[in-house]
C-alpha cells in the first residue's frame, strides 16, 4: 500500500491519468468521477474519465459529463489509455468486476491505482485506499481527499461543489436515510457555500421525467406491485415487454423500488427486471435487515445493508419464485423490531 506522502509527491508532477467508476453510473458515482477529473486536470494532470456503460438520462447536465468516455461505446481508445496510465482512480466500486468489460483491461494494467470508496468487502485490486463503509456517499470520501487529506479545499471550484453535491443527495435519498450524519450535512453546507446551487441541483435531477416514465411508473404501481404482509416485503417483478412498452432507458426504473419500501409496515422491497441478458435485482431495507446478505447470498450480488443488487440467469418468473422462496429464511429478521 502506498502513503499519502507518497502519493502527495506522485501528484506533485504532470501524471497520465484515468478515472472510472462501476457500470451503470449512479449520481455518486458520476458526481464523484466528474469532481476528481475537475480537480485533477487543474492540477495540471492529463486526465481522463472512462465509465463503462452509459448512465441515466437525469445526470446528463452535470458539468462536464460529455468529456466521459463511455467504454462500450470506444473500446479501443478507452483500452489505449488505461494501457498508458501511470494513476488510476477508481471510484465509488470495491472490486473490478463492478465495471463490467473494463474488469481485464483494468486488471492487467501495471498502473497505481488508488480506491475511493464506500462499499462493504473490497477486493483488494488497490494500491492506496481511501475507503469507509459507513460514508454516506463516495463524493463525501472525494470530498474528504481533497480537503483534509490533500489540504486543497481552496481548489474546489462550484463545478467540483456540484457534482459533489449530486453525489451525496443521490446517494443519501436527499439526505434522508441513515447514513446522513451531522458531518454530512455540514459538508453538503461547505458545498453550498462553495457554490454548488442545491435547489437547483435538485430541480436538474429529480424533476426531469419523460411522460413515458411517468406513465409506466403508474402502471408498475397499478399492475406490478405485489404486497407480502406477512413477510413485510413488497416486490415489483417487470418484464422486458414492460420495458418496450413504455421506452424504457437507463435511469428510468431508478428510484421505482422505493414506492414499495413507503408502503407502512414494509421492512424489505425489491424491484426484479428483466434486462433481457440478465435478470436485475435491487433490493432496499429498513432498520437492521441485512438486503445485501440476500443479494450475496442468493442472487451474485451484494451492496450495503440497506441497498444491495444482484443478478440472476434464470428467466424472470423463476427469479420472483427464488426471491419468495428465501423469505421464509429471513421472517424472524422481517417481522422483528
Ligand atoms: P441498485 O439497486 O441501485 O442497482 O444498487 C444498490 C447498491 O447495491 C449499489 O450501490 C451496490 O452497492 C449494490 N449492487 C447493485 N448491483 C450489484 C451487483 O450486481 N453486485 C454487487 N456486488 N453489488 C451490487
Ligand atoms: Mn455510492
């Protein structure tokens, strides 16, 4: 593992760079990404941000997002700077296979890389670690690099502010759950004083539905929503007819999970999709019930205790089967306080 001091004096000079984050980049891992390669390529350093799919239509106003290189999309330019890099920033993921088709490039790659990141169990890819499961968000733990361990709050910019600030409101449900500290909430202030514009930030990202996102919102909650009072859970199972239907795209089921998490009484909610490839499981708690202990014990996937995902490979209407079939296991931690 390299020191801070070691890595101070690695930054201290012009250094080819490449940041990422996991597939399917959520406001965190965007806001986290887009801060570090600001401050990054102020410093003077050749940078650039590779994520590996595209991200959800509701953060594409974030400055400076269309610099990303998406990785499905320019594999071979991608492939060429991440063979060329001497640093790479590896944001808001625990371990490689959370990117997708970067996993071997990155992992065959001689470069120092460096974890920033806030997911329980990392792998260990890493050769510095910024690194705590209890922070609300990984542009929290950014926001932690520059100012205290790097002693550089004075670089950041209300560009830097703002995706900072989308990371941790979207990665704290607007500074609601848990995990959302007084020391959060004194960071989102120094945020806002830094220039990040919080209402509309807020505007930007939660108030930018399509119709048609609107509509199969509706109708999920209609037709989908299944309600299991005597496990305290409530699940949406959506098929890829659904998807087609209502032009479903990436960013649009984001959130879907938690209408089932508001229902009173319920302790655990899932949302499974057919992705077609695969099926989709994002699983949401209250309190103490471990969602990522399902998640990794059940469906390939893991994640924190209260927001875990995971994957499956049999088709859709086997995976809700699975899912109900576990519950049982889990009824003494459903139905307890
Ligand atoms: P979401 O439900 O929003 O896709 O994911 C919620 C959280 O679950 C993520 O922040 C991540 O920690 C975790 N997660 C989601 N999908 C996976 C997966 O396939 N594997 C693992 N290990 N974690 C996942
Ligand atoms: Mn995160």
């Amino acid at each position: 593992m390299l020191t801070i001091t070691t890595l101070k004096q690695i930054l201290a000079e012009p250094t080819r760079i490449v940041i990422t984050t996991h597939y399917k980049p959520d406001g965190d891992a965007l806001g986290s990404s887009l801060a570090m390669l600001l401050w990054l390529k102020a410093r003077g350093h050749d940078v650039k941000l590779i994520v590996p799919s595209d991200y959800p239509s509701f953060l594409m106003w974030m400055p400076h997002q269309e610099e990303a290189i998406i990785y499905t999309e320019n594999k071979d330019l991608a492939d060429g700077f991440i063979q060329q890099a001497d640093l790479i920033f590896c944001l808001d993921f625990n371990g490689l296979a959370r990117t997708q088709d970067m996993q071997a490039v990155l992992r065959n790659s001689e470069a120092t890389k460096i974890m920033i990141d806030h997911h329980l169990e990392p792998e260990g890819f890493d050769q510095f670690r910024h690194w705590n499961p209890e922070s609300a968000a990984t542009a929290y733990l950014v926001y932690d690099f520059i100012v205290n361990l790097l002693d550089d709050r004075a670089s950041i910019t209300p560009e830097i502010a703002t995706c900072l600030y989308t990371g941790v409101m979207t990665d704290t449900g607007s500074f609601r759950f848990q995990s959302t500290t007084a020391e959060i909430h004194l960071v989102i202030a120094d945020l806002i004083s830094l220039g990040a514009k919080n209402s509309e930030i807020h505007e930007l990202v939660y108030n930018s539905s399509s119709e048609n996102r609107l509509k199969f919102l509706g109708f999920c909650l209609l037709n989908r929503l299944v309600v299991l009072p005597e496990y305290k859970t409530a699940y949406f199972a959506i098929t890829k007819e659904d998807l087609a239907r209502f032009n479903i795209i990436t960013g649009d089921t984001e959130g879907l999970v938690n209408y089932a998490l508001s229902i009173s009484g319920i302790r655990l909610a899932a949302l499974i999709i057919d992705r077609t490839y695969q099926i989709k499981l994002s699983l949401r708690s209250v309190g103490t019930f471990p969602a990522n202990e399902i998640c990794a014990n059940y469906f390939n996937g893991g994640g924190h205790r209260n927001a875990a995902g995971g994957h499956d490979d049999l088709p859709l209407e086997q995976v809700v089967d699975k899912f109900r079939a576990v519950l049982p296991l889990y009824k003494e931690q459903l139905l307890g306080n």
